[in-house]
DNA sequence: CATGAATGAGCATTCATTCAT
DNA sequence: TATGAATGAATGCTCATTCAT
C-alpha cells in the first residue's frame, strides 16, 4: 500500500516543501510509541524524546496531545481511503464491489496493527471525535460503501427491502468483528478465507433471490 | 451467582478474623469506579473518597494501586471458578461438561462488562501479570478445562491425536473471540445461541467421529 | 492590631488544633513574596521554595494558586472586621463613629502595604472575585458603615435627603483614593491629617446644617 | 495632540531613511493590545500575530520584549513633551505656566489611559527603568517644570526657601495623586475642575503671600 | 487499624528568544 | 530585511506513594 500511495499522494516535487521535517519526526515517533503503549500512558515528553526534537514542537505542529493523535489517524485513514477508491475503479457489480471492499477493509486493519488497536479501541472513548476531522474521514469510507450498496440495490443485484444505512452497518460491524479479536489477541489474519465466509454469510443473506 | 458464592467462599463467621472492613470499602469503591473509567483514569485519591477510608489504608491493604486491581479481579475470578466448578458437578461426560463450562464461561463474561473489559483488554498490557496471582486463577480456570479434555481423550469422548492444551486453547480463544465484540461494542450476548454455536463448530471438529 | 486580634480570635488552646503548619508557612511565604513582586510573576515553586514545603501542599491546602491568594487576603480582612467592629465599640454618635471608621481604614491601608496592594490593585481584575469570600468580607465592612450611616439619618446627624449607599461609596471611594497614592510610590501617610482632612470636606458636606 | 505631534516629530520624508515598517507595525501592535491586556500577560507571538509580522522581527527592531515597551512610552512621552514644550511658548509668568504644565499632564493622564496605566503602575517595578532611555525623557519632561519653577523663583513669583526640587516633587505627585484613582478605577476627569483645585492648594501654598 | 500531612516525580502546555537561511 | 523552525526553561497542577503518630 505503501508504494501505491506515493503513487497517489506524495508530493509533486515542484510544489510546496510543504511538511516541516520535525512534524514528520514527531508522527512517526507517535506511531512507534503506539505499538507498546497505549495513547494515554505516552507522555509528550517521550514523543519529544523519540523524535529527536524539541518538546515544543509538538504544539507547533499540532493544536495538543490529541490533535496529534488526530492528525496521525487521518493521515492513516486518508491514505487508506485513497488506495481503497482506486482498487475499487475497475470492478463491475456492486456485489464485486463489496467483496473488494471487505478484504481491502480487512488487509487493511491486518496490515497496520497499531492503527487497528487506536481506531477501534482508543479514539471512540475521546471527547470531541465524532466532530474530528477524523471522523470525517470515516464518514466518506462508509460512504464509498454506501453509494455500492445503492448502486447495487438500483441494479437489482441487492434486494430493495432492506435499508442501504442497515446493510452498511452490518458490513462494517462485521468486518470489525471478524477482526477485533486478532487484533487485541495479536493473532495472525487469514485474510482471504476471512473475507470469503464474511462475505458468504452476507451475501446470502442479501442478494436477492430470484 | 451471588447467593451461590455466599455459600461457597464467604466467611464462616466463626473461622478467619476475617477481612478488614476497609479493605471491602475500597475493593468495592474501585468497582464502582471502574465501571465508568478506565483504571488509569481513576486515582487513588478518588477511590479512598468513594471508599469513604483514609487514601494510606489502600497501601495498608494492597501493595500497590495495580495490586488492589488484581485483587479485586482474583475476587471475581474466585468467585467464578468456585461456582464453575460447583457447577460442573454431577454432569455426566466430557462433551456435557464442556458445553456447561463454554455456557457459564460466556454468561460471566456477559454479566458483568466491568469485569470483562479489564480481563480481556486492560490486564494483559500489565506488567508483572503472568506473575500475578490473579493468573494463577486464571491457569486454575483453565485446568478445570484440561482436565475435562483429558478425561473425555480417557473415556474416547474426545479424539486422542490433538493435545489437550490444544483443543483447551481453541476452547478459551473461541469464547473470547466470541464475546470480545460485544464487550466493546456494548452489545448484548444471546448466552444460549452464541454458546450452541459454538460447541455446535467446536465438537463437530474435536469429537470422534465412529 | 496583632495583640488585640490574637485576643479576639486565636485559638482558646483547648480546642482544634485545626490549621496544619504547611498551611501556614504557605500563606506567609507569599505574603512574603508580594511584598517585591505582584502576584502573577510569583510562581508556586517560588512560595513552596520560600515555605520550604513541598509544592504539592499548595494544592491540598488551597483549590489553587488563586484560591491561595483568596485565602490570605480573606484572614487579613476578617481580622481587620472584627478589630473594626471592636474599635467603635463604646463610640457615641454617627459622626463619631464615621471618624473612628475613617481613621481605622487608613490606619490599616498604612499599617499592611501588602494587603492593600493587593486589594486596590490585583484582585479587582480577578474573575470570580466579586463570587468570592474574600468580596463578601469586603461586603460585611462596607455593611458596618451602612449601619452607621443609618443611625446617623435616624438620630438627625446626617441629612436623610441622600441615599445611605450613595454616602458610603462617597466615604469609601475618598478613603481609598486618598490612600492610593501613598501605596503606589511608597510615601508615608499621615494618618491624623488625612483622616481629619478627610473628614472635614465630607461632613461638611453632608451633615445637616442648622 | 495627534496632528500637532505629525507637525513636530514625524519623519521629514526627505531626511532620515526612516523607520523600518515592520517596527511601526510592531509597536501600534502592541500599543492596540496594551488596550486590554496588561503587558505581562501580552505574548510575544501576540504582538507579531496582531503586527502581522514575523517573531522574530521583534527581536530585529528591540532588544526584548521589554525593550519594545521602553520604545512605545518613549515615543508616547517623547510626544507629549515636544507637545508641551510648544504649548508652555508665549504663556508669560510661572504661574500661568505651571497652570499650564499641570492642565497639559491631566489632559495627558486622562487622554490616553493605556499609556498612564503602563507608565503609572507598571513601569515602576522593572529591573532598569532608571537606567532606561523613557526614564530620561520623563527626566526632560521634570526638566522643563524646573526651569519654570526656577524662573519664578527668579523673577519672584515663587518663594525662594523652598528648594525648586521640592516643589517640583510636590507638583507631580499631586499630579499623579490626583490622576491615578480615576485610572486605576477607571473613572472619567474633569480636567478644568481637577487642575483649577490642584493648582489653586499648590499656590496658596508656594506662592509668596507679601 | 487508621489518619493527616507530606513528597518527588511527572504531566501537558506555554513562552521569550535564537538561528539558519 | 525577513522568516519558519527550533529550543530551554518554566508554569500551574496532579498523582501514587510514604511516614509519623
């Protein structure tokens, strides 16, 4: 994924230097820390530390701890729904379009335990995440698998009885159930068979039956 | 379970001089607390307030804040695997008791969430825990569970060519696996489908077949 | 009025022993403090240095670094009032009594320049003073004026035709501009000459004439 | 006073190279800010921010912090004195100028709140302000009541066995005295009525009584 | 057994100031 | 002349823990 994000979204050399090197030093010191710790028991004091820069740069970079925090998962999220837009362009049929979406969800949860552990653990539990940008962000990744949903229902590959709002929702729960317990018990993913049975049960339940 | 535990462990009245009253206050004002935060969030400051005791007696009676968790969780812990094994009693067959130890197992989990999300989620990143006494409870549970498997394996209920920590291992991951979303979703648990469900994959799998 | 308060208000030996010792070095140490520095440049570190007690006490005998500040000027303030109140004891007549009241405010204003800094200069600007303990002890002085002044409309010794409010803010406001100056350049005052001065352009003014 | 200041100080256009913009920007900035805020609690990031300017050309133009403050005031009294200096020309005798000298400092104190606040309250009390090129210019500005007082004494005006200091001395406390209630209060001035009563105490005082 | 007082280490955050370009 | 990045030293405040009584 990383490959392919440079791909998408790195800079285009001539124009803005743009990012500062120490808030680079500084995210990356955070994503190292997250693989041990959890977010609260970090001190900025080690961030700062980890970096190599200077403590108070982390306030210039970032409005606090949190935003920090934020601005990590974002950049995370961003990339992900970038790489996820462009792997889904291609495929024909939203139920096509679903099952990409699930084992791309699941590689992607699998591939970067760290940000697993906070998207799913961590940043529910944060005062003021459901107006983040962050959150924006999950918004748009659950509408990219809406408009498939509907594409799908329009089409007739998806019966028209049920909500697209509840398939959605049965999507994702589903795929953060499937991973969850790999990812707090630190076990390895079986991505293709996990996505396989996701979709199994799914399917069956939603394609319309003739 | 509570009247049941009563009559399991509480004291005789006649026997032990018994636990300090203060020490009951504050396992009990941890409770309490834990059920809205998170035990880094909650001082020690905070639970002697809510315990209505002085803030030293909690290093009176515990070693130190991490000490008092696990004791509070040993509490719990005992408390279960007393009525688990009070339970067990007078079932007839491995493949009877493993599905009454799958049942109770996950009805625990579901009974009390406090409880469930420290052992599943915070516990483990402690340091010092394998040493705990809290998971000498824990391996206490678990025997319970191999000497089951190894009494089926003995009578033929169960095949012989899989190690019994194997087969137990697949037991306590499935129950976890089982119950961790709802633990962090706040979901509610359907005790008997999740637990049929599970013995239904489980002996399919581990039972002999003729 | 060290000797009459310790007369008026310490403590009768017999009972609590009530304030701990760390308290009182704290208050002390900023008093200390503000007498070469105004109360923003002082830092907690400096009065806990100064005190030669740990920092933290700061916090367990005062909310906060404010609340410190409340503290000191309200002990000032409640021993000034009841040194007040006793002072016009046995005084016959408003006017009298107004002169003594006159006379004892510059004599303390003089007396503490600390205190009076303070409470011309600093704390007006505090929020959540005019909310404070400190603002309602100022409250009750002012109130003992008030009453003076009402016995002195009642018995016939100050014209009724203006409000007792409108007299006190005009004997408040000319006592605290009077002395001003004085705490600001660090001059001397005279206490006898600016009471009589003082006096003197007010009851002319509002004494009935005749 | 604004237009007559541009008349006598500003820069010739054709003369000095001038003032670099940037320092221009920088004291209105903190001229604006000294509104509402005292100085100590003014950042440095504050002041360019209102500038518009880089932080760092604050340290271009001033030495500090404290230094840009020194330079506003002087600029403020460096004004007002060039502005005295022509108002005191063809007023004949040293009592009409002292008059003068007095309603000029009143209308001053009471023009400009933010400046007599600073030069009133807070200037006193930092480290180096005797030695500072503002407190020259005050000297100036004492200088030229001096030479008025000496003048009368000269001419007989004024009588000779009070030291020209001490009468001065008395002149701009009373001055200040008289000022600093209704800055601090922030209470409005009568100029007319505050000189004529300051000056009608000081002569009857000073003056030769034949 | 109980307690009030004490404390050292640490917390996130801010600030005036400097430096390389 | 101007700037963005960097920084050391604080700041008010909190916490788990200890100790004398």
């Amino acid at each position: 994924m990383v490959k392919k994000s440079k791909l998408l979204s790195s800079e285009p050399a001539q124009a803005k230097p743009a990012v500062p090197p120490s808030r680079l030093k500084i995210t990356q010191a955070l994503k190292e820390l997250l693989r041990n710790k959890d977010f609260n028991s970090i001190t900025t004091a080690e961030i700062s530390r980890v970096a190599g820069v200077n403590e108070a740069l982390i306030y210039r970079n970032f409005i606090d701890k949190r935003g920090l925090l934020h601005a990590v998962l974002s950049e995370y999220l961003q990339d992900f729904v970038a790489n996820l837009t462009f792997d889904l362009k291609g495929i024909h049929g939203a139920i096509n379009k679903i099952r990409k979406f699930i084992w791309a969800s699941i590689h992607y949860y699998d591939e970067d335990r760290v940000f697993s552990k906070i998207q799913l653990l961590e940043v529910r539990n944060f005062p003021g995440y459901f107006e983040s940008e962050t959150y924006q962000i999950v918004r748009k990744y659950a509408g990219l698998l809406t408009a498939i949903i509907e594409e799908g229902i329009e089409n007739g590959e998806i019966r028209k009885d049920i909500t697209p709002s509840g398939i959605r929702q049965l999507i994702l729960g589903g795929i953060e159930h499937a991973c969850l317990p790999a990812i707090i018990f630190d076990h390895s993913i079986d991505n293709d068979a996990m996505a396989d049975n996701l979709c199994e049960i799914l399917f069956h339940g939603i394609t319309r039956k003739m």
